[in-house]
C-alpha cells in the first residue's frame, strides 16, 4: 500500500487529501502533518461576541468547483454570508483614508450601474471579458486533472491551461493592452486587491484578474461554510481516513533508499512512497534534499503578514465623512489609508452591537 505524506493541513493539504483518496481508493495510507495545533491553515475563525468571525479565507466562490464538491461530499450546505443586523447603509465606499472616492449601493443592479456611470461602459465591459477569460483559463484546470494529466513543473500546467498570457504581466499593464483606460483600474479595482491581498494593479495578471473575478466581475456567487471554512477542511481529512498529526512541524524532506523521508525536529525520520508539500515552501522551514542534493526552497517569493482585527461597538459614522457608515469600505492605495479594508461581519446577539 502507497504511503503518502501531506504537510500542511490548509485547503491545499485537505483538498489533496481528499482527492487523493478519491483517485487511490482504499489503496493509500495519508499521514498529514501540520505543526498548528488546529487544521485550516489561513481557513481559521474565532468565536468573538459570541458570534463565529473568519480571521482568515472567507468566501468561496462557487466556481472554485473542487470546493464546491468537497461540500457536497460531506453533506456541508454552503450559504451567502448575510449580516443578520446590518448597522451600516447597505452601501460600498471606496475610501482615500481622508474622503470619499466612490460611494455606491452594494447591490447587483444599482452597483454595476455606477460603476458603468464612473468608469465608462466599455472600460466595464473590458475588464470583464478579461476576468471571464481568465476564469475559463483558470476553470480548465479542472478538466486537466480529471483527464488524468500529470505535469512536472509550475509551468508546464500553466502553459497546458493556456493560462501563460496572464503571468507575464501585471493586471495594470494587461487590462492597459486591452484598452481599459481612465481610474477604473487605479481606484476600484485597486481596492478590490487591497482588500483581498493587500496588492495594487501592479500584481500579476492572473492574480489581479482572479481577484477581480471572486469580488463578482465574473459571475458566480460567494459563499461559506457556515461553522467556519477551517470545518470543511477538517471534515475532508476526515473523509480521506488521512491520519492527521497536529503539532507536528516538519524540518526536513530527504531521500533513503530512493524514498523521500519527511522529518521532524525531535529527530524521527521516515520514509514515504510520496511527499507533498502544502505549505509555502519560503515559511515552511523545510531543508529539502532531492534525489539530485539539496533544493533551493527561497525562489525570492516574498510574504507579508496580515492582520485581521475583530472590532464589536458602534462606528462613529462621522469618520467615514458625512452621512450614515457605510456596508462596507474599500481603500486607494494612499498612504492616507490606515487599513485596507473594513465591513461588518456580523452582528453580536449577546452584546447587541454590530461587529466589524
Ligand atoms: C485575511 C485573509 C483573508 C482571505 N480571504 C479569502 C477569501 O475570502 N476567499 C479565498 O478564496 N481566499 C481567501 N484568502 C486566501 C486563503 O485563505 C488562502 O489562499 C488559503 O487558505 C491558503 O491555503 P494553503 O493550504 O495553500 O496554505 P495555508 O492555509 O497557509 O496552509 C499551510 C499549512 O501548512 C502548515 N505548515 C507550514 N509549515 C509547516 C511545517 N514545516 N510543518 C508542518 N506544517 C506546516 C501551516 O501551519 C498551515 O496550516 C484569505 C487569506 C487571508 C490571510
């Protein structure tokens, strides 16, 4: 029997797992190690105010079709995330960190509308044919998998999912090639990737366009699992019969015996028949030695820390300028603005305030 080894119990190590099980079968032992000592990775929710708050991923959007199937699996009813006591008025603001850049009601018909009145129809119209592009792009990595393919580097999937015109460039320079003039890039969509990766327009294309794509330009719906997304990824280890071992940090992957071995700092070292690695590799702490020495793990990637601060209490609503507090806020990328996003995620029964 294969005897594989996931490290890292985030949606990227719960998902292989899953899948794993449903490709191998019965014919596979999964050994997940996860040095936390909870599974979720960045999928992680607190109880505050007596409410359940994500910290982490959020929403899924219901293109991201492996998702969508893992909750139907495991019988996890995915659901809009509405405020059950809104406190704001229901509007988006895009917010300089000094006054209002755009102010619109967050609904799918008045939105789209002002938008369409800012930016242009057809500024609208290009940034959305790209997005959809870069989504049926993305989306035909599914049917890759379900064929079976198999590919040896990054890039040869990308080039097979013919995904390879939007990691050559940024989002700003991509949507400026298809003719997407004037702020729609510099202050909407800007505040969509601030509010997503703490990024500008200058991220790469394929991201910036994802991104663009999840915050609705695409089509599709967002929605989450509704006891935390960190369940589902806990209820998809459970199905994959993975042994999951919490607290467990890996500090090496080396070879014996032509196997990859996965150890640990107190000095265990054992051999599998495969190892994946579900955890960037830059954080990881990871020495990995292939069958050809020791692998390069810094590829120059760099990270940022985020962080996401739970708030329960009333906003002044002359901060955000005049007029009632808005549904939710976007920032421009303006050294003025002391936060990158912020919204009311639910509303505290037991305290009866909103929370932000
Ligand atoms: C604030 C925030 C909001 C977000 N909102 C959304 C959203 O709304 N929608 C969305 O789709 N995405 C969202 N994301 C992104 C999403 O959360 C991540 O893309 C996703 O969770 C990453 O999963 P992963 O498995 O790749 O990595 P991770 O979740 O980081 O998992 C890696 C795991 O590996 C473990 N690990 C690392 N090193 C070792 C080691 N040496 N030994 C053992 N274990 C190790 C870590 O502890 C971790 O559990 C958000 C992210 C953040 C930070």
């Amino acid at each position: 029997m294969a005897e594989i080894a996931i490290i890292g119990s985030g949606s990227a190590g719960a998902l292989a797992a899953w899948r794993l099980r449903q490709v191998l079968g019965g014919e596979a032992r999964i050994a997940v190690f996860e040095r936390e000592p909870q599974v979720g990775g960045r999928a992680r929710h607190i109880q505050f105010a007596g409410e359940l708050g994500e910290l982490g991923g959020t929403l899924i959007h219901t293109d991201n079709r492996r998702l969508v199937e893992l909750a139907r699996d495991v019988a996890v009813e995915l659901a809009e995330r509405r405020v059950s006591v809104p406190a704001g008025d229901g509007s988006l603001l895009l917010w300089d960190g000094r006054a209002a850049v755009f102010k619109a009601p967050m609904d799918g018909v008045r939105l789209p509308l002002a938008l369409i009145r800012r930016y242009g129809p057809l500024n609208l119209l290009k940034l959305r044919k790209l997005a959809v592009a870069a989504k049926s792009a993305w989306n035909s990595v599914y049917a890759l998998q379900d064929a079976g393919r198999v590919f040896e580097r990054p890039d040869d999937l990308i080039a097979a999912a013919g995904l390879e015109p939007y990691v050559k460039t940024s989002l700003a320079e991509l949507a400026g090639q298809h003719g997407v003039k004037g702020q729609l890039i510099d202050q909407f969509a800007t505040g969509v990737l601030r509010d997503m990766y703490n990024q500008t327009a200058a991220v790469i294309a394929l991201a910036g366009l994802v991104g663009l794509a999840g915050a609705g330009l695409a089509g599709g719906k967002l929605v989450a699992a509704p006891q935390g997304n960190s369940t589902l990824l806990a209820k998809a280890l459970a199905k994959a019969g993975a042994e999951v071992r919490l607290g467990s940090r890996v500090d090496g992957i080396g070879r014996r015996d032509g196997k990859p071995t996965v150890s640990t700092p107190d000095g265990e070292s054992k051999a599998f028949d495969a190892v994946i690695v579900a955890a960037p590799l830059e954080l990881a702490g990871i020495a990995v030695t292939g069958p050809d020495g020791p692998v390069k793990t810094d590829v120059g990637r760099r990270f940022q820390d985020v962080h996401t601060t739970v708030v329960a209490g009333a906003v002044r609503p002359s901060f955000f300028g005049a007029g009632a507090v808005p549904g939710d806020v976007l920032t421009t990328d303006s050294p003025a603005a002391e936060f990158k996003a912020f919204g009311q995620t639910g509303h505290s029964r037991a305290l009866g305030v909103p929370i932000w």
